[in-house]
C-alpha cells in the first residue's frame, strides 16, 4: 500500500525548497562577486605599492641601483594586518634587495608596461604577488619589482561582505518560511474544519455540506460528498419504505393464520376444523411465497452491491428447463406453454440462480394472470441481441399500469392470485444487475408480451 502524502509537507516542501536553493545560488554567486571585487580594490593598492618601489630604481653609468633607507623600508613594510614583503632583482645583477624568498615571475613572462598578478607563499604565509617591470634611463638594463601581501585583509573583507549580504537573505528566508508554514497551516484548516464537522454528524443527518461553510477549491469535494449523502439518504428512505412494506404485508397473512387457528380450536366438526387448517394452510403459503420474495430480492441487492461474479449461463438452457419446471402449472389452469429457442446456446454473463428467478415471475404472472384455455410462448433470441421473451394471451395491462407494475408491493386492483407486488420488482431488479433491457408491451386488451435483451457478451 502506498503511504499516505501529507498534503501539508508536500505544500512545504514544494514552497520552501526553492526558496532554499535560490538563497543558496544567491550565497554562491555572492561568494565570488565578493572575491572578484576584494581581489581588484587590493590589486589596485599593491600595484601603487610597487610602482612607488620602481621609481626608486635609478640608473648610474649603465648601472642600475636600488636605494631605499632603511626606515623608508620599514614605513613601507609597516602594516597591523598584514605581511608585506618585496623583492627588486635585474637581469643583470640578479637578486637587489627585498626578501630573497619571494617567489617572483621569470622576466620573460612580463610584457613591457603591464604589470603581473599571481598567487605564491613565502614562509608558509598565502600571498599575492604583483610585479611590474622598469628600464631606469639611460641604462638599457630590465629591473623587476615584486610587492607581495598575506591574504588577510582580502578574507576579513570578503567575510564582512558575504554576512552584508547573506544575512538580510537568512532572515528573509527564515521569515518567508515563517509565512509560508503559517500560510499553509491556515490554508488546510478549512479541510480539518470539514473532517471535524462531518466526525460530529449523526448518522441520520443527510443535509448537504452548505458551499457557504467551505472555501472554492474544497467545493468539488463536498459537492461529491452531498451526492453521496443524498443517494445514501434515499437509499435509507427506501429501504425504510421497504421494510414498512414487507411487515405490512407479513401482517395480513400471519393476522389470518391467528384467526383461523382460533377458530379451528374452537371447530367442534371435523368439518368446520378440516375447514380452517385449509385456511391456515393457504396462509401458510402466502407468508411461505412473500419470505422466499423477500430473500430473493435482498440477495439481488447483495450481488449487486457487491462486484457481481458473473458467469457464461446458457439462456436456451435456462429457459427450456424453467418451461418444464412450469408447464404442469399452466396445465392446472389449462394454459399451453411453448418454448421457441435457436439449437445453438446463446450465452450471456449473468448469475444463473438470479436468471432462473427472473424467468419464474415472469412465468408465475403469465400463468397466473393469462386466460385459463390460453397460450404462453418462452422464446430465446440469439447473440449479439441475446434476448428473453415470455408472451401471454391474457387479458394485458393498460399503459397507465405499465408504469407502476415494477414498483415493490404495487399490484394492479383486483388482481387475482396470491401475489404480494414483488414479482416484477425482482424481475426489474435483476434485469438491472445484469444491465439488460427490461420492456413490457401491451395494448391492455389481449396479450403481454415481457422482453429482456442483454447487452452483446
Ligand atoms: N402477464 C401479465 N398479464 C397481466 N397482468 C400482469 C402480468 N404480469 C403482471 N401483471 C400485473 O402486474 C402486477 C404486478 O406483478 P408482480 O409484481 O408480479 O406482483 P404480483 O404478481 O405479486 O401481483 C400484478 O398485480 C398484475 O396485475
Ligand atoms: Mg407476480
């Protein structure tokens, strides 16, 4: 199963991630816009350092010298930060003065008047080396002028830049994820507001959830909901309806079977007591026909509640051996019962049990209602329109009454018979399961003709 997804940290996490990477970027892009412009404000200060040292380069008689006094040297090397060193060497003299050990370009390497940057170490200090090249006149000789200082003073101003500018960021970030986490709390709330208002319902109260209690987005969702609450709501009214029927109808039968108890208790023939057990029996056989009614319908409901296992069922089989099974019941009324079905199967998905039943209402009303003398065809048309056909010769039912028949409980006045109105409420009912075409045709006169055409297997 997959684990739930917290709404909320997917909101979090989609809002605040960003915002986490751009500060980031930000700190990145931060970092080396410091660096470029610490590196080019020092570089700037140390090449003016160097060219001051290379204007004390002089030329004596094709001789170049470097005098500097001692205390102008120390005034130059004076610093609270940082290290300075330098170093002045020519072509021709080699090493002049300065710090030996400072690491300093190959004099071919420079170009006339540009000076050179580049990154050393002397005495284990991280330096940035400048040098700049001088030709004292009139001597012909190249003289180089390195200046080098340890990085301090670079780091502590490219750290006061990165806090000026990373820590507004911080707090943007952190007071952005404030809103963001608070923004998102109040945003779900109406969601809790809803679970909670619909935890506290009574189970009977099938009011819709009004849109005014919910915000726009939420609206499809209790709209959904309000279309189950309704259909559950006249699901419970009919089954209430249903079940108000049925005792009902249980009442009349079980009110005689008391009745005629009584009085055969009380017979004082054989005659008049043989007279009331045929009462009772009959009784008997009503509450016996409107439980096995009842059952049949609440299992059809069940099925169709439940995702209903269908199977290949065979509707020429089915309907000859419901034929034979009702033939000596027609011939009690003198009814004839004919049977007209193509020789190969015709199949359909359906439950055999349920099928079995629809076709006994159906013929159990065409015995019971047809003229005594007439005539019942049980026909079985082929695939793709596999179809169920139960006609009778009687006396029809009037198109007023055609609307009402498949109703639980309706039976049309005066009927005759022992019927509760179940009948074509089970043939509808699973009719409907097996998503077949219930028809009735009539002119009210002569004749009703039932048809069941089930959709292409
Ligand atoms: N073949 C038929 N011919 C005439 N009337 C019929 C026929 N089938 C059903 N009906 C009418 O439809 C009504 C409802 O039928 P049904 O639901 O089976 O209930 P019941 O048979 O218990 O009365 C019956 O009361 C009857 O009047
Ligand atoms: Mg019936």
């Amino acid at each position: 199963m997959n684990k739930p997804q917290s709404l909320r940290r997917q909101l979090l996490s989609k809002l605040t991630l960003p915002l986490v990477f751009v500060v980031l970027l930000g700190a990145g892009s931060s970092y080396f816009v410091a660096m470029h412009y610490t590196d080019l404000a020092y570089d700037r200060w140390l090449l003016d350092s160097a060219k001051s040292l290379a204007q004390e380069v002089h030329a004596k008689q094709n001789h170049v010298t470097f005098d500097l006094p001692p205390i102008a040297v120390e005034v130059f090397r004076w610093d609270d930060v940082d290290k300075t060193f330098f170093k002045v060497e020519s072509q021709g003299e080699g090493f002049m003065a300065g710090d030996a050990d400072l690491p300093s370009p190959a004099l071919a390497s420079l170009k006339n008047n540009e000076p050179l940057f580049s990154n050393g170490e002397i005495d284990g200090h991280e330096v940035r080396i400048v040098s700049v090249l001088t030709r004292p006149m009139p001597s012909s000789e190249s003289v180089l002028v390195s200046v080098a200082e340890t990085l301090n003073k670079r780091y502590s101003m490219m750290t006061e830049i990165l806090l000026a500018v990373l820590l507004p960021q911080v707090l943007l970030l952190f007071i952005t994820g404030f809103h963001v986490w608070t923004g998102v709390k109040r945003g779900l709330r109406p969601l809790n507001d809803l679970a909670g208002h619909l935890a506290e319902r009574s189970a009977r109260d099938f009011n819709p959830i009004l849109d005014a209690d919910v915000p726009l987005e939420v609206r499809s969702l209790t709209h959904t909901i309000n279309d189950l609450l309704q259909r559950l709501g006249s699901t419970l009214i009919t089954q209430q309806r249903f079940i108000e029927n049925a005792a009902h109808q249980l009442r009349t039968p079980l009110a005689g079977l008391k009745l005629q108890a009584e009085r055969a208790l009380g017979a004082d023939s054989p005659e008049a007591m043989k007279a009331a057990l045929w009462h009772i029996k009959h009784a008997a056989d009503r509450v016996a026909h409107l439980s096995t009614q009842l059952l049949v319908l609440a299992r059809s409901e069940a099925v169709s509640q439940s995702a209903p296992e269908f199977k290949a069922v065979d509707l020429v089989k089915l309907a000859r051996e419901s034929c034979m099974d009702w033939a000596p019941r027609g011939l009690d009324r003198d009814i004839e019962l004919g049977f007209d079905a193509p020789d190969a199967a015709v199949k359909v998905a359906g439950d055999e049990v349920l099928l079995r039943e629809l076709l006994s209402n159906l013929l159990d009303n065409a015995i019971c209602y047809g003229n005594s003398g007439g005539h019942i065809s049980v026909s079985v048309q082929p695939s793709p329109q596999a179809a169920l056909i139960v006609e009778d010769d009687g006396p029809g039912i009037s198109a007023s009454e055609q609307e009402k028949i498949f109703e639980r409980f309706y039976r049309v006045q005066g009927s005759q018979g022992e019927g509760c109105g179940l009948g074509l409420a089970i043939v509808k009912e699973i009719a409907d399961l097996h998503a077949a075409r219930l028809a009735v045709t009539s002119d009210g006169t002569t004749g009703t003709r039932f048809q069941i055409v089930f959709g292409a297997e």
